[in-house]
C-alpha cells in the first residue's frame, strides 16, 4: 500500500498546495502532478533527514502533512526556477 497511498495523498496535497500558494500553480492537473512529486520528495525527505520509519506507509495526519509540505516546496521551486526573467 506505500506507493498507492503516497499518490493517493500526493493528489490531495497538491491541490491543496494549489490553495495555499495562490496564483502561483499549474492549474489543476499540474498542481496534482505536484503533488504526488511533492509527496514522493516529502516521504523520501523525512525518512532521510529525520530518520521517519515509513513517512507514507499510512493515511494519516502526518503522511498528510509531510505531502502537504513537500507538494508545496516543489510547487514554490518549480516557481521560482521558472519565473526567473531574462534580459537580454
């Protein structure tokens, strides 16, 4: 079930990140592709920085939160490495 919930989750997280990074998303397909990056990210990052045992093994509050948080620092990355202006 890791994998699927973390899509499952990264879904909602993205559209959510959506919402809270307003006017800054991909639409609402995009922001869900963002999410389940996010997601992804977010687990791998709190099983490596913070030694989380299985960060997505399950649906709950804080697999929720960990997608939430990645989906969200994917979303203002991908933002900011794109919406950097060239002068030529």
């Amino acid at each position: 079930m890791g994998i699927l919930s973390w899509i499952v989750i990264g879904l909602i997280a993205g559209w959510l990140s959506g919402m809270v990074m307003k006017g800054h998303g991909f639409g609402l397909v995009g922001n869900l592709i963002v999410g389940v990056i996010g997601g992804l990210l977010g687990g791998w990052l709190a099983a490596w920085l913070f030694n989380v045992p299985n960060p997505m093994g399950r649906f709950n509050l804080g697999s929720f939160l960990i997608a939430l948080l990645g989906s969200v620092l994917v979303l203002w990355l991908t933002r900011w490495l794109g919406g950097r202006e060239r002068h030529d």
